[in-house]
C-alpha cells in the first residue's frame, strides 16, 4: 500500500543529499578555518595567543583600522552618489529616469578591481581629470590616492546595491501614505522627514549594509591600486606568502565573517518586522510631479555627472585597450588593435575555462535553487529551513575565506583518476563559485517558485498527476523564469569572481579571466592586453544579462508568471 | 471633545471639469452639499466620483471651475491647507508609527500643545473604542480596527468635512454593516459635513441624507435614497438603484389620453399623465407585477395583462423573483412568499398584471 501512502521518499532523500554537499563544501572548510583561528599552531590547543598576536602587530591593527574605515566611507560615498539618483526617478516625471535605470546598475556587471588601473589613469595624480585641473586651475585633487582611491572605485561599482534597494522601497510606498500626511497638514521637508524618510529607511539600510559587506571584503581592489594594509588582502599575501599553515590568515578569516554577519545581521534587524511595501490598488510610488525647466536642467546636470563618474571606469578600461601609450597625458597617444591580438594569442585558455566553470557553477546553482526551494516551500521535511537558512548563509563567507578553508581542508584529499589533491583539482574552483553564488541563484528560484500558486499544483494533482509529474510539468514550466534569472545572475557574477579563485588556482592552466586579468595587471606592459581581455569579460557578463532580461521579459508577457532579475552579483 | 466644535460647513461645486490627458473624467459637476448634511457620490468605478473626492481634498490635477468649502474658494489651495479630513480606500497608516502617533500627526501638525494632542487623541480613541491600542502598531490591528483609527486620524484635527472614500470595501459583509452605522452614528454625534463615495447602492441607501449619481463624469440625478429609487430622472439611475424593467418605445396620444406603444407592439394606456410625446423608455420595478396563472381571470389584479412563461425562478427568502419571457424580452416579477404560497414552475404559462400607475416614463 505504500504506493498510495503521502508519504514521500523523492524529496527527503534529495533534502538529505543537498544537506550533505552544503556540510562538506560550505560548513566544514569554515568551520575549518575558525578551528585553525583558536588553535596554539605549535601545539594544537585551542587558545586565543592568535588573535592577541594579531591585535599586538602594528600592520594588523592598522589594516583592521584602514579595512572599516574604506568600508565605511565606501559606504557614504555610495549614499551620496545613490540618493540623488533614487530620488529623482522615484519623485519627478524625468526623462532621464530610464538612463538612470539602466546605466546604473552596469557597475554590477564588472568587477571593481578591473576598472580600478583604469581609474588610476583616469583620476590618478597625472591621470586626464588632474591634468585638466592642474592646467585650468593649477592644483590636483588625490581621488585616488592611498585609500581615496580604494573608497572611490569600490563606491563607484557597489552603489546600486544602494540604489536598486532605494528606489524598491521608493516605489513601494503608497501614495496614499502621502496624501493622507498632507490632508492632515503636512508638507514639504516635513513630510519627506516624517513620512517618505522613515518608509524608505530599510530599504536604505540593506542595500547600505550589502556595500558595507561587499567592500570590507574585497581583496582585488586593494591589491590593484597597491594597498596592502588591508584586511582582505592581507589574509591573501599571509597564506600565498607565508603558507597555509600561517596562523593570521585565519584570524582575519574569522574577523572577515563576523563583520559580513554583523553587516547582515543590522541588514535584518532593519527589515524585520518591516515590510513597508504599502502599495494598494490605485496608483503606487510616490506623488509624481512635473519639472520646471530650471529645475529639469539640474537634474539632467546632477545625473550626467553622475553617471559619467559612475561610467568612468568602463571608458577608462576601453580607451586603456585600444590606447598605444597613455601615461601624462588626458588621452591616449594613438589608437590600435595590438592588445586584443596580444590579449588572444595567450588568453583564449582563460575565456574557455571561464565559460566552462560558471556555466557548471551556475548550473549546480539552479538545480539545487530549485530543489532546495521546491523543498522549502512545498515539503514538510523536518530541518527544511536549515536547508535554506545554510545556503543563505554563503552569502556571509567571504571568497577569500572560502578559499583559504578549502585549500586547508582538502589539501590531503587524493582525487582518484586525476591523482591530485581536491584542493589543486580545477573542479574545487567550480564548487567555491557554485557555493559562493547559491544564495542569489536560490532567491531567484524561490521568487520563481512563489509565483506559482499552489492550486495550480493541486488542480494538476486532481487529475491525476503524481508529485513527481506535477512538478515536471507544471511547477518548472512555470518557474523557469525564476530559474533563468538564477542562472544568467550566477553565471554573470561567477565569471568576474576573483576572490575564491585566487586562493584555489593552481596552475596557469587551470584560471579563469578574473584570474587572468589579474595577472596581466601586474606589470605595466601587461594593462593594455589585460584591459582588453577586461572588456571581453564585461562583454560577456553585458550580453549574457541583456538576453535573459529579454527573455524573462518575453515570458513574463506571455504569461503574469514573473522572476526577480534584480538579485546582481 | 464635542463641546466647541466649528459651525458645519457647506460644500459648493461649481462647474467642475477635470481631465487626465485626454480623457474627460468630469464633465461640468455642479452640486451644493449642505451643512452637517451625509452626502454621497454613487457610481460604478470610472464613474469619476473618486476624482471628484480627491478634487475636494486637493490631489490630482487643479479642476476648471470652483470649489468651495464654506465661503473659501479652495479650488487653487494645497491639500495641507484645506482643513479637510480624508479618510481613504486603504485606510494609508503609517506602518512606522504607533496607533497614538498615527493619531498624533495632524495635532502635530497644527502645532498643538503636547498636553493638549494627548488628550485629544485619547478621547478621539476613545471615541472609536481603540483606547487600548493606542501603543500598537497598524500592522497588528484588525481591518476594521484599522479603519477606525484612520477615522480617529480624521476627525481628531476637527476638519471642516469629512471625507469618504470607499473606506468600507476592504471589510468583510459583516463588518461592512456595523462599520457603516457606526461611522454615521460618528457623523451625527460630531454634525459633520460628510461625503462618501460609494459603488454600493446599499451602503449608499442606508447612509445618506442625499445621493448624487454619477456616470461617465455627469451628474446623472440628484436626491435621496428614496426619491432616486421612486423617480429615476433616466434608465442609468433606474437601474443602477434597484431592479428595474426597461422597456423601449414611444409615447403617443390618442386623442387626448397619452400611451406608451412599446417597440414589440405592447400598448399601455398611461391615461391621466402629463407626458410629452416621443420616444422614451417605460420602467416598473419588479414588485410592480402580479403574477397570476394564466388564463385565470383574477379581476383583483387587474391593469395591462401581459402574457408568458417562467423561465427562471430565484428563491430570495422573503420573496421569490420570476424570469418571464413575455414575447421578445424577459421581464422580472416578485412574489411575496409564505409558506406554503402558490410556487410556479419553470415553463409554466402565466399572466403579469402590470400596475400601469407604478409605471414611469424616462426620457431618452
């Protein structure tokens, strides 16, 4: 009779198998890495003599020091270059509206250190900005100097977080909200201190605590411009320099993940209970006004300049591709082809082995988004929110700490046919991108998943379709925007990922375009082709976007079953 | 807080038209709304009387002609000045603020003393009966709940007129009912000037003093409940209150006595009536007819006898309603039940016997 029973063995033993692969590749290797933290490295007792250690070394305390404050600066400057822009296409029938939409979230598709030798040319102290200053008003501004220049190629590429984040709880404010504050007499600065403000402050905070996140963390930047008096890149130079048995590496592994918890940690305290999304039937987003021609000139000004200083980066990395010389000068000396020959003859590998690990990273991604999603909202297996709560949880793990446990932890394991260990096997670099890119792939597919009604489920049940079927034939069907959206934001992200991947490649032959990118970027002769090879990567991330966005859209006019596409990076 | 209260206001609308690009959504409103008086605007939904409301209120775009409250041309004035409390569709609290803060905001607003905003917003409070929580925020309310704080929000500043926009439709049937003698209960006890805008017949009937109809941004007719119901100016009106028959034709004299000669052939003498000749619309309600077996000469019923069959029965509780063919067209009859009354069955042959003195003539 167990044919008929509703119990079902299908998605337990899936749920069993998931957990597994998360306990392996997600728990151990951290917990690895914060065991190692606590451990006496001479003796093996767990002792804190580590992080006295660190806390008793100058360049650590100072690196600790300059990390928050970055991240932190990092973070205002992004508020000031993403409120404005929120506001204005959230508040005025502006034209500009769109361009904002649009050209503000292409930061996202490339990662800050590529543009950051791009930015040095450009806002560096000979760089073309100082230079015109220098000639019309005879001093320089250091944009990019020491630190400056860390804060300002991190804001310019994680303020959408802030923007996409700000401009959700923007919109989702009803107007209703408003109008009701201004029948009782409140209006102007009042209203948007006492209203608008407050509605819109958790959406403000988790994108805030997301840059925060993203910036305390990164470690290519800051290698790029040359500060190594960072946390992040620290860790990096301690275990590529030291050794994997250097003691520090972890302890500032264990103080990465506590300050990524704690940015999500205030993320979620400002949500919680939150949900401000106020929108009714009838007409939502804030009170739209007209603006007058004034007014509309300065607006267009504000978000020009913007969106220049915001594009920067990418017009720097082209004009730094096709340039012959570009030193001392606003612009190059002559134009020419030579860096993408030179960036083909020995880059080809790259782009080869960037297309086979994010594909298989993203694919590894939907499949257990969706299973896991599947698991989530439509089983009742015990420990189900465990499931999600772990595969979350990566998002809190830093690349660089991932890498660092996974050449710990398996270091000493032998892959039989390849007879290598895991941790040199190019297959480990796909696993840390699927485990580093799960949480966004599994948004997506949940977002897909909810969006499909569970009567939908029931009525295909009812004539007669096994779990099994019911899900094949209707609950993918229909999710499979979701899933696309999860696979194009995997996909997208894993492709420019350095982090993870520098810690794991282990042969030349073996790394990706970020890694390549970085290795070009090293010597001075090196940029021209690298940036070249920078924009192919920008290339494919731009494209790889712009046609699942095409296609979410065609099926989401097809039919009201939509996906989340605004889950970047 | 009842003691010093502003004398109510009136409301005067005068010519008011409104368009949002190059749909005329009000076309010429003009309507005086007395003082102290529970007026509502009746339509279906597009009807404009929702953007008629928020031109009172000063959302939207400035209409062409004037509105007044009381004898301020308010028609160029902002909302945060107008001294008019609006009450909306999904009730708009402030999911960040307290019950007591939600209530606080307009007091505050208005500059009042501390001392004085607490005790005005405890008796406003008190006055919906949410005393008790006052320190709770909207999101753990009730829909009716929260519904009287938003009129709590409202009448706490002591508006001029109090304004209603559809702030029963997010309720359950039930609650519907209590909420709606509530609210006029409120609106007696305060003497405000109150205007509500409906697509419920039924709530509109069982609340106002008067009903403006609207459709298509026209002022189809105005008067109260009953006077609409009893004498629809047009077939709109006739059928958007109640139940109506519709029969088209034209009215005709013979000699000196006025007829209507319906356009499948039915003649019914409307003798006595002051009517103008022309094409119009005959309509009588469905409790208008006897229904009788056919044949039967019931003299007791007498009047124009129009022959049919049952094509439809709906059993009401208190009375049952008949479909009846009668030639082209289908025509409603109800019959009072009781128990163990005269039940027709569908198909059946019977005769209506039409009062022709219920009958009205609307003009096309």
């Amino acid at each position: 009779m167990d044919r008929f029973s509703k119990i079902q063995w299908g998605p337990g033993a899936l749920a069993i198998f998931i957990g597994l692969f998360l306990f392996v590749f997600l728990i151990v290797p951290v917990a690895k890495v914060v065991f190692v933290a606590f451990q006496d490295p001479n003796t093996g007792a767990l002792t804190l003599v580590n992080f006295v250690d660190f806390f008793n070394t100058s360049l650590f305390r100072e690196s600790f020091i300059n990390s928050l404050y970055v991240a932190l600066m990092s973070v205002a400057l992004s508020s000031a270059i993403a409120l404005p822009l929120a506001y204005f296409t959230t508040r005025f029938n502006f034209g500009g509206a769109v361009l904002i939409q649009t050209l503000g979230i292409i930061p996202l598709i490339m990662p800050p250190f590529v543009g950051a030798v791009a930015m040095l040319l450009l806002f560096g102290e000979n760089g073309s900005v100082n230079l015109i200053i220098n000639d019309w008003f005879g001093f320089t501004i250091p944009f990019m100097e020491g630190l400056n220049g860390v804060i300002l190629v991190e804001s310019i590429h994680y303020f959408p977080f802030i923007l996409i984040n700000l401009s959700a709880a923007l919109l989702n404010i009803d107007r209703a909200m408003e109008e009701s504050a201004q029948n009782l007499g409140a209006s102007g600065t009042r209203l948007f201190r006492r209203i608008v403000f407050p509605l819109a402050m958790p959406g403000y905070i988790a994108g805030a605590s997301l840059v925060f996140l993203k910036v305390f963390d990164d470690i290519g930047t800051p290698l790029l411009l040359n500060i190594n008096n960072m946390l992040a890149p620290q860790a990096y130079l301690r275990i590529s320099s030291i050794g994997i048995s250097d003691p520090m590496g972890y302890v500032i592994s264990v103080i990465l993940v506590a300050f990524s918890l704690f940015a999500l940690w205030v993320s979620f305290l400002a949500l919680k209970g939150k949900d401000y999304a106020t929108v009714q039937k009838g007409g939502g987003g804030l009170m739209k006004r007209d603006l007058r021609p004034w007014e509309k000139i300065g607006c267009y000004a504000v978000v020009i300049l913007i969106l220049l200083m915001v594009l920067s980066p990418h017009i720097g990395l082209a004009l730094l591709s096709f340039g012959t010389v570009w030193s001392f000068s606003v612009l190059p000396d002559a134009y020419t082809w030579a860096h993408y020959g030179n960036m083909w003859r020995t880059a080809d590998g790259y782009i080869y082995n960037t297309l086979l690990y994010a594909g298989l990273a993203a694919l590894i991604d939907v499949v257990l988004g969706t299973a896991i999603a599947y698991i989530v909202w439509r089983t009742k297996i015990i420990g189900r929110k465990w499931l999600d709560f772990i595969a979350m949880g990566a998002v809190a793990i830093p690349g660089v700490v991932l890498g660092i446990g996974y050449l710990r932890t398996f270091v000493e394991f032998n892959v039989p046919i390849v007879d290598k260990p895991l941790a040199s096997w190019w297959v480990i670099i796909v696993v840390a991108l699927a485990i580093r890119r799960l949480p966004y792939a599994l948004r997506a597919c949940v977002a897909g998943l909810q969006q499909v009604s569970v009567m939908l489920e029931e009525a295909a049940e009812n004539l007669g379709a096994t779990k099994y079927r019911t899900v094949r034939r209707i609950v993918v069907p229909l999710m499979s925007g979701g899933m696309l959206a999860g696979f194009v934001t995997s996909f997208a992200t894993a492709a420019v990922e350095l982090s993870a991947t520098l810690m794991l490649v282990s042969a030349q032959s073996d790394a990706p375009l970020a890694y390549g990118i970085w290795e070009f970027m090293q010597s001075a002769a090196g940029r021209g082709p690298g940036a070249a090879l920078g924009i192919i990567a920008v290339l494919i991330v731009g494209i790889a976007t712009y046609v699942s966005y095409r296609i979410i859209q065609r099926t989401e006019r097809q039919r009201s079953v939509g996906a989340v596409v605004a889950e970047q990076v | 807080m009842t003691d010093i209260r502003p004398e109510a206001v009136g409301v005067t609308i005068e010519d008011v038209s409104l368009s949002f690009g190059t749909t005329e959504v009000l076309k010429g409103i003009t309507l005086k709304i007395e003082p102290g008086e529970f007026f509502t605007f009746l339509g279906p939904s597009g009807s404009g009387k929702s953007t008629l409301l928020r031109a009172i209120a000063g959302f939207g775009p400035t209409p062409a002609g004037r509105i007044l409250i009381g004898d301020d041309d308010v028609t160029h004035l902002v909302p945060w000045r107008r001294n008019v409390g609006m009450v909306f569709q999904s009730y708009a609290l402030w999911p960040h603020m307290t019950v007591r803060k939600n209530v606080a905001f307009g007091l505050e607003e208005r500059k009042v003393g501390a001392r004085e905003i607490s005790s005005r917003v405890d008796a406003a409070l008190d006055l919906v009966g949410l005393r008790e929580f006052a320190e709770r925020r909207p999101s753990q309310l009730s829909g009716g709940q929260q519904q009287r704080v938003a009129l709590a929000r409202t009448v706490v500043v002591e508006p001029r007129v109090l304004l209603l926009d559809e702030p029963l439709s997010n309720l359950d049937a039930n609650l519907r009912v209590q909420m709606r003698r509530d609210i006029l209960e409120l609106q007696r006890e305060l003497k405000l000037t109150t205007i509500f805008v409906t697509h419920d017949q039924e709530e509109a009937n069982t609340t106002s003093d008067r009903i403006a109809v609207l459709n298509d941004g026209i002022i189809q007719q105005v008067g109260s409940p009953m006077e609409l119901y009893d004498n629809p100016a047009n077939r709109f009106v006739a059928y958007f209150l109640g139940t109506a028959n519709l029969i088209d034709g034209r009215v005709e004299f013979e000699a000196t006595t006025p007829v209507f000669q319906a356009d499948d052939g039915t003649r019914i003498s409307l003798a006595g009536r002051d009517l103008p000749a022309g094409a119009g619309t005959a309509m009588f309600r469905p409790q208008d007819l006897t229904i009788c077996k056919a044949g039967a000469d019931d003299a007791a019923a007498g009047g124009v006898v129009l022959p049919g069959s049952i094509r439809h029965r709906e059993f009401l509780g208190s009375l049952v309603r008949y479909s009846v063919r009668v030639g082209t067209r289908e025509i409603l009859v109800d019959d009072s039940h009781h128990a163990g009354g005269r039940i027709f069955d569908i198909g059946e042959d019977v005769d209506l016997h039409l009062d022709v003195d219920r009958v009205q003539v609307l003009g096309v």
